[in-house]
C-alpha cells in the first residue's frame, strides 16, 4: 500500500434488522471506517436463539483484534456479547437507543426490561456501552431512571429531503397512519384502537392505515367503510401515501422518535398525536398534542390539520430539514468519534 494512503480503522456494526437507518449508518460510516457487518436476529425459539448467539461469540471473536471501535443498534440479548467484548479488549462501543431497549409496559408485556433475563442483558448493555445513543431526549430521561450510572448524548435519526417531496396538488382529504402492525400488542401499542375509533367518528373523512396484517389480529372489531387497510408497502411505495394525505396521526402509547411522522411532514403532513415518547420532539411547534386520550378532542384538532394551509405545511417540511437532516446525525457521529480518537 502507497504510503500516503491511509487505511481505515475498523469498525464492527451489530443490529437486528437492517432497517433504513442502519443501512444510512451503514453507508456514511464506510466513508472513514472498514465497517464489517452482524446481522443478529431475534429468535423465539430457545434453539435459534442460542445458534444465533454462538454465530454473535464467533463473530466477535474472529474480528476483535484489529477492530478500533464497535456500533450497535438497540439494546437487547443482542448487544450484550459486543459490549461485553468492548469492555475485555477495551474498544468503544457505541449504542444506538430505539425506545423498545428502555421500557417495560407490564399490562401489555412490551419493552426489554419486562422479562429479567432480557432486562439483565439489555442493562448491562446500557450501563457498560462507551457512549449510548437515544434517538430521542424522552428515551435518555427514561433510561436515566433505569441506569442512572450509564453515559448518554442524545442523537436522533437523518432524513433526506430530496427523497420526500410535498407538492400540495397531490393533497387528498386524507388522514394516515402508518406501522407495522403484525400482532395484538403492536396494534395496541400504535394505536390503531384510537386511530379507528376516530375514523368511525368522522365518516366524511377517508383514513388509511399503511402496514397493517390485518389476519394477524384478532381484536380488530367492525370496521368502519371510510377506512382503508393496506399491508406492508416497499419505501418508494410508501413515499405516494404520504404525498397524497393532509393529516399523519401518531396515536400511540409508546414512540422513540417515530420516522414515519418526520417522513410525513417532509411530503407537507400536519402530525396530530399523542404526547407520548419522542412524538412532540418530532413534530415541535407544527402539529397537535393530546396529552391523554380523548375521542372529541383527537377529532377536533384533526379538522384543524386537514384545514391547515399551505405555509403551514412547507412550515412543517422546513422543522424537518432543519432539525433531522442526515447530514446532521453524520456530523455528529464524526464529532464523536473524533472526540473518542478512533477516526
């Protein structure tokens, strides 16, 4: 190798799914790290779950050495062995903070610190990681509460405007949410519960739902006619969805920061939601709150969103740009690991 050109260091990224943002992690930290990849499912099953693990110690074990720092996405059984191995061979370990990593819900069994076995690794995760990464301040205080002793900065997810264009000639008299919804507790959790009950409450009004498997639930109840159910979409598909509605509702009980808000008001959504989680960190100034659950009051202010006007809207974009442009969370992981000396 030439002398003056300077290899990069090595770093090991942990995650498990690939999901859009790990994959723009991904890309942006192979500009000045060698980045190696495990993709570590989570499995029900305890024997998938065990040859998971071992496969995890075999990886870690065969890239240690030589590696100058390791990236996780999420606490979890998942995270454990990297920062274990980061703290024995005394290399920085970064932990990306989602919202499932820092909570437990116990009426609905849902968040990592509900189960003990799953809360011991997911705390020691935490509490050993270099520096932890919550993708939302909301995510830091809970986890704080948790793990007083662990080290935070808070650094929320990258949108790239130029992928999401508002162009208020598409606009529809239509209210969206959308997620993933493949069980009882996900359509609990997002809540799709409220979100119908406001689409029956206002008949006049088309509602879509994006991501919904619909066999999957057995608590649903009647539908209303106004509603429209669609399953699992690609990106790009998603993209028509949130250029053709005026209102993108968050009704959930529980958020990190949720991307799909932050997508929305890119393609000129008014957000109505819950003040739950990283929701009104998301949406600052330019969407409506409820801070508990009210069927009127959900109604009103999402007539006051459709009837928003088209300042208000590009409004909505620019806190967007402004505040979660990608190359915002690319600076300052750059700045971090700076400051950590790695890069």
């Amino acid at each position: 190798m030439p002398e003056n050109i300077k290899q990069k260091p090595k770093l090991l990224l942990i995650y498990p799914n690939y999901s859009t943002f790990v994959e723009d992690d991904f890309r942006h930290l192979s500009n000045f790290f060698t980045v190696t990849k495990f993709h570590h499912p989570s499995h029900k099953k305890p024997l998938k779950f065990f040859i998971t693990l071992l496969k995890s110690f075999l990886f870690l074990t065969r890239n240690i050495i030589g590696t100058k720092a390791i990236f996780v996405w999420f606490a979890d059984y998942h995270s454990f062995l990297p920062i274990l191995f980061g703290r024995i061979f005394n290399k920085p370990t970064y932990l990306a903070l989602g919202g499932y990593d820092v909570t437990c819900i116990p009426k609905l069994k849902y968040g990592a610190f509900c189960k003990k076995p799953r809360a011991l690794m997911t705390g020691f995760s935490i509490r050993h990681a270099s520096l932890c990464l919550p993708v939302a301040k909301s995510l830091k205080d809970e986890a704080i509460q948790r793990i007083p002793k662990a080290t935070f900065k808070v650094l929320p997810t990258g949108y790239n405007a130029d992928g999401f264009y508002y162009n208020e000639s598409k606009k529809q008299n239509v209210v969206l949410t959308v997620a993933l919804v493949d069980n009882n507790t996900r359509f609990k959790i997002k809540g799709i519960d409220r979100f119908i009950e406001v689409a029956t409450s206002i008949p006049e009004i088309t509602f879509y739902i994006v991501g919904i498997k619909l066999e999957s639930i057995s608590i649903i109840g009647t539908l209303p006619s106004n509603l429209v159910l669609i399953p699992p979409v690609a990106r790009d598909e998603m993209i028509k969805y949130f250029q053709m509605s005026k209102v993108y509702v968050q009704f959930s009980i529980r958020e990190g920061l949720p991307n799909a808000i932050l997508e929305a008001m890119l393609c000129g959504n008014i957000p109505v939601g819950m003040d739950a989680g990283g929701i009104s960190e998301a949406m600052g100034k330019h969407g409506y709150l409820l801070q508990n659950w009210n069927i009127a009051e959900a109604k009103n202010l999402i007539i006051k969103a459709l009837n928003a006007n088209t300042p208000e809207r590009e409004k909505a974009r620019d806190h967007v740009i402004n505040n979660f442009d990608k190359q915002i969370r690319f600076d300052a992981l750059r700045t971090i690991f700076t400051k950590f000396n790695i890069v």
